[in-house]
C-alpha cells in the first residue's frame, strides 16, 4: 500500500477461510524474552508487521541474534540479558514494544535512548516510567515522561506495585525489570489483564505465582531467574481477526472463517459482545498450542441488536471497540461503551475519531470523556449511509474500522492514510479483498 488514501465499497457476499496474521501482543514477546534468554528461540508465526519488526531491530541493538528464516519463521539466539545499544532504539509506532523492552531494559546496568514516529512521541509513558523509577530506574527526557528519553538500567530494588489502571503493559514492564531485581517484583491488578507475560515467562522456565484476591490480582516473580529458549508458535490475533469477522456480520450473504485465532479468555471480549447482539458466530477445532487456546471462528450475516457492554469488559477488547462501534452502526438500538477512556490514549484518541467518522456516515453517536454511544441504523431496512472519507491521524484500526464500515454501507467509505495498517495487519487488503471485499485505491 502507499500512501494514497484507500476506499471501500458494497459488492456481494464475502466468503471464504483465511488466517489471521498472529498476535502482535504475543510477538513482541517472543523477540523480548528470546533476546532475554539464554540460547535459541525459535518462533513460528511471527506477526511481521512494522511495529514487531522494530522490537526485532531494537534486540539486534541489545546484543541479541535475530534471524527471519522464512515467512513468520524466526529464530533469536540470547546471551541471556541485554547489552547497551551503540545507537538510539526507534520503535516506530510500537506502543508495546517499547513499554514492554524499558522494562526489560531496566534491570541491567546500562544506559539507552527511546524514540518512535510523531505518534509514539505523543504517547504517556510515564505509567511505566514511574514504577520504574521507584525499583531505582533514571529516567532523563521531556517532561510528562514523552519520548525521547533517555533510561538508566541496573541495581534496581523489589517492588510491589498496585496498578492504578488496569494496563498488561505496565504489567509486563514491571515484571520484566523484575526479573534482573534480587528481590524479584510483585503487582497487584484491580482486574485482570492480557496474560501473554505470565504465560510466556513460565515457557522460558521463569517460575510465575498467580494469585486472585478479594482486593485484586497478585502476580509473583522471584528475582535473579534466568530464560532458557524454546518453541513458540504465536497464534492468530483476536485484534486482527475482528475485521472480517465484523465485515461478515455486517455484509448481507457472508459467510467467512477465521482459523487459529487466539482464544485467551482475557482477549475475547469483542467476540463474547458480538455474541450478545445476536452475532451468529460459531468456534471449533479448538486446541492449545504453545500453552494458548486457539480455534477457528466462523462469522455469518446476522441481524445485530444494541447492548450495553459492561465497563469491566474493556481491558479484553480495548483495541476492537473501533470494529465494535462499526458493529453496532449497523444494529438495531443503541450500543452503549463504557469505561474505555484509555481509548483516548491509544495511537490516536480513538473515540473522538470514531464519532466523527460515523457521524459524517448518517449513524447517531454522542461522545463522552470516557464513554461512546452508538445508534445503529437497523441495516436491512435502514442502511449506514457512508460516504465519508475518514481523518485516521495515522490509526491503523481506524482506517481498517472505517474501510469495513463501507463494505455494507450504500456510498463507499474512504481513508487518508491507510500505509499505517502495515503496522499491525500487513496484508490487510489482500486478505479481504481475497474473501470478495471491494477495496482500492482512492479516486
């Protein structure tokens, strides 16, 4: 794709089976704690979208071997920690990526300087800085924690740190400088979170104790423990797999399967909502793999009706509420989203940007600080109008949100710059127009 914005159009039914790109959330982690180990690593089904290939790139720089060895096939050879980089660490777009490798970075005795895109430069990190600095970080940059910056690992002291909100990647940032810490680190969750770390550090051999209290979640690392590499086949993400799924529901005669799609119960929100609009959404040939649940999922044309999503829900689908309010254009009655301010910190402040796009389409929305209602336009009787072309301030969910919205609305749909999709969903266009979308270039 270029840069050159990208439309979509009604056509016919989709159809067909495809595979989900894997897990981006998964792959971040298997470069980090590959790059953390001792020995090799070998992964299979790497997401080799923008935002995991610059995690790959910044483990060159902390003195770890990175090799592709075919389509999502990588191996990484550890020395068992981290080296300090010669040059600055770029990470793109990669909001996981770099919150996820300070933590790392954190626990060894060295110094390295962060960056990204115009994005990434204008994302919090102080959610992570901060308890990093309290185990013993310096941390020397712009203030309200924006990158640049500079991070001074090593000597750093046990912590046990409540989450003051519910975030897998403060998580994991903590718990990785834990690792390096004689007193390990404990963190405390209000609700649980995505628990690719915890499930990842125990296939390296880290030991990893998980306890549920009345006043939260408890997760325990020891300090001092060392990785051995492995075998990790990243499974489909849910992220991904949303968007034809959703374009299935919404496209009058579709039927599309999404195959290996990660199943963690802490990741399947949306397909949980979806359900409860009356989504006619069916699983199977459900197994594990690399200590995950996965399956396939099969999506058909269904009429959807308005819920209410329950605020705790969000932190298992903050990143699909984009697709969701797409869903519930199209559903009968009001969608109700609650709770989802941390949407407004993302790549994009996306509940402002999904209102605009869908009220420039005909479909009634009120924004709110940390909520977003949707009236959906009943779709057969009543379809999404469309016709609007959609300011994605470089989102890639939000371009792909929107250009799903136009394959069953009556005017096509249109986004400004959909090279961003590359960073999470490379292949995106090809996938669908594979299942029959009509997508392509702006005229």
């Amino acid at each position: 794709m270029t840069s050159a914005g990208l439309t979509a159009q009604r056509g016919g039914p989709l159809r067909g089976r495809v595979r989900a790109p894997g897990d981006k959330s998964v792959s971040h982690r298997a470069l980090i704690f590959g790059a953390l180990a001792r020995g090799t690593t070998e992964v299979e089904g790497l997401l080799e979208g923008e935002d995991v290939l610059r995690s790959a790139a910044a483990m060159r720089a902390f003195g770890a071997t990175v090799e592709r060895l075919g389509e999502g096939r990588w191996r990484v050879e550890g020395k068992g920690g981290f080296e300090e980089p010669a040059d600055v660490i770029d990470c793109g777009n990669a909001g996981t990526g770099v919150r996820l490798i300070m933590g790392a970075a954190a626990g060894f005795d060295l110094a390295a300087t962060f960056t990204g895109d115009a994005s990434l430069r204008g994302r919090p990190m102080n959610r992570v800085l901060n308890p990093l600095k309290e185990m013993g970080a310096v941390v020397l940059g712009r203030s309200g924690g924006r990158l640049p910056l500079t991070l001074q690992g090593g000597k750093l002291k046990t912590i046990s740190y409540r989450l003051p909100m519910a975030s897998a990647q403060v998580k994991s940032a903590v718990l990785l400088a834990g690792l390096n810490t004689a007193g390990g680190a404990q963190v405390i969750e209000p609700e649980p979170t995505r628990d690719h770390t915890e499930r990842m550090l125990r296939g390296f051999g880290a030991e990893v104790v998980v306890e549920d209290r009345d006043d939260g979640r408890w997760i325990s690392l020891a300090g001092g423990q060392s990785l051995t590499g492995t075998k990790i086949r990243v499974p489909g993400d849910p992220s991904s797999a949303a968007f034809p799924i959703v374009a299935a529901l919404i496209t009058p005669g579709s039927e599309v399967t999404v195959e290996g799609v990660l199943l963690n119960e802490l990741r399947t929100g949306l397909f949980t909502t979806l359900k409860e609009m009356g989504a006619d959404l069916t699983l199977s040939n459900v197994r594990i793999e690399s200590g995950e649940e996965v399956g396939d999922l099969t999506a058909r044309h269904s009429q959807l009706k308005g819920v209410e999503v329950p605020p705790e829900r969000a932190p298992s689908m903050i990143d699909e509420y984009p697709i969701l309010a797409v869903a519930a254009a199209f559903a009968t009655g009001a969608t109700y989203m609650r709770g989802i301010g941390e949407m407004r910190v993302k790549e994009s402040d996306r509940i402002a940007l999904m209102a605009a796009g869908l009220a420039a389409s005909g479909v009634g929305v009120e924004e709110e600080p940390e909520a977003l209602t949707v009236v959906g336009t009943g779709a057969g009787n009543h379809p999404v109008k469309g016709g609007a072309r959609v300011v994605t301030k470089g989102d890639h969910r939000i371009a792909m949100s929107h250009l799903v919205m136009g394959l069953a609305s009556d005017a096509p749909m249109s986004v400004d710059e959909p090279g961003m999709i590359a960073t999470s969903f490379p292949g995106f266009v090809e996938l669908m127009t594979g299942l029959g979308a009509q997508l392509g270039a702006e005229a």
